[in-house]
C-alpha cells in the first residue's frame, strides 16, 4: 500500500504517468504446476474455500500492451483470469493434461509444517480478485480466461 501510494504521488507531484499493476500468481514456459507435476514436487493442500487468482504470462504482456495503447495515468489494475480456483484442483488438472496421479493430499495444517513465513502469509488470505478493469477500460480479452486453456496450451508445447 505504501509504495502504490508513493507511485501514485509521483504521478501526481511530477506528471509523471504511473500505472499500477497488481499481479496474481504467475505462470508460463517453464514456471507452472506442470513443471512441479513433472520434477515430483507438486503438492495438493485441502484448505475448504481457499481459492486464488493466477495469469498467464503471455496475458500479462496483452494486458501491458493494452495500457500503453489506452494510457490512464494513475490507474491500479488486478491482472488476473477469470477464474480463481483451489490450488490443488489446479494440480490435479495438470496431472490429467500429463497423464500422471496427482500427489497425495495433505491437510492445510499438515501441509503448513514445513512451509516458511512467506509460504504461511500465502495460505492466510483468499487471493482472489476482479479483473473487470483490465477488460471494461483497457478493452483486454485473455487468450487464457482460466488455468485450464492456460495448463492446456503448455502442456501442448511440451509434447
């Protein structure tokens, strides 16, 4: 909060043209749950109602690209898909897309043992947010509106 606030200052007290983008968690070529399924270090934690927003890479770049042609100074933008989903329903699609058993699952406080303080404040909260903005005033249509068409396209390029 306090940096998007200094941001938006500089815009303000330097005409600057700041844009704020707050990215979901980012997937793509080589950094996905597909990658994590195929190097055995793919986990599934059950955590009822814990649904979090991702984006695909190449929809990061649609989305900046689509700000630079459509420029409103101090604009905050979520980037994110359509869709927020459970971490390990997200897993268990990229084991079907590759042919392979999910992990085990484990229980959020099994699962919570051996995670970091960072890897803690994660699970804390919900992450998921609306992007009406990116569509509504950057006019962006996602070429991956959930993780499914994201995973798919991935698995694709890696057979």
């Amino acid at each position: 909060v306090n940096a998007e606030k200094a941001w938006i200052k500089l815009w303000r007290d330097n005409d600057i043209p700041v844009h704020i983008f707050r990215l979901a968690g980012i997937y793509g070529p080589g950094r996905s749950p597909l990658d994590r399924v195929r190097s055995g270090n793919a986990t599934r934690t059950d955590k009822p109602g814990q649904l979090f927003s991702r984006i695909h890479v190449d929809d990061i770049a649609t989305v900046l690209r689509a700000s630079i042609d459509r420029p409103r100074p101090g604009g905050t933008y979520n980037v994110c898909d359509d869709e927020p989903a459970e971490p390990a329903r997200v897993v268990e699609y990229a084991c079907e897309l590759l042919g392979m058993e999910p992990p085990a699952v484990k229980s959020f406080e099994e699962a919570s043992q051996g995670m970091s303080p960072m890897g803690l404040s994660f699970w804390r909260d919900n992450r998921q947010v609306d992007n009406g903005l990116i569509k509504n005033q950057l006019g962006v249509t996602l070429e991956y509106p959930t993780y499914r068409e994201g995973l798919a396209a991935l698995a694709k390029d890696m057979s």
